[in-house]
C-alpha cells in the first residue's frame, strides 16, 4: 500500500473516531435530559397525587380497597 493511502486511510479513521465520539457524547446528554425531565414530572405527579389524597381521603381509600382486590383477583 503506497504512503499517500496510508495516509488516507489513517484520517478517515481519525475523522470516523470523532464523529463517533460526538455522537456517544450527544446520546449521553439526550439521555440525561431525559432523566431529568423524567425525574422532575415524576415528582409533580407524586405531588398532585399526594394533594389528591389529602383534599380526598375517603374516595383514595375506597380507590386502593378496590385496586388491591382488582390485583388481588388476577394474582389468585
């Protein structure tokens, strides 16, 4: 193989790395930002529903007997 396609060959191997390397980098920063968002509407639904029981206690306790014993009957 003569030196110039060497050569060639060395910086599309190069080029190639460094493409690669920004796109494992831009994968790495969508899946953080899909944590976080994940992250931060988990916690607004976990206080929208904490509100819920609270402003309501008897229809979420009527809501878990009735869950529990809909999970209860598919499990036995």
């Amino acid at each position: 193989m003569d030196n110039k396609m060497y050569h060639s060959l060395l910086n599309l191997k190069e080029a190639l790395g460094e493409t690669t390397d920004g796109v494992k980098s831009r994968a790495g920063e969508l899946i953080t930002e899909l944590l976080e968002d994940f992250q931060e509407k988990s916690t607004d639904y976990q206080h929208e529903l904490e509100e819920y029981i609270m402003d309501k206690p008897l229809k979420s306790m009527g809501l878990a007997i009735g869950f529990g014993i809909l999970i209860g009957k598919f499990i036995l």
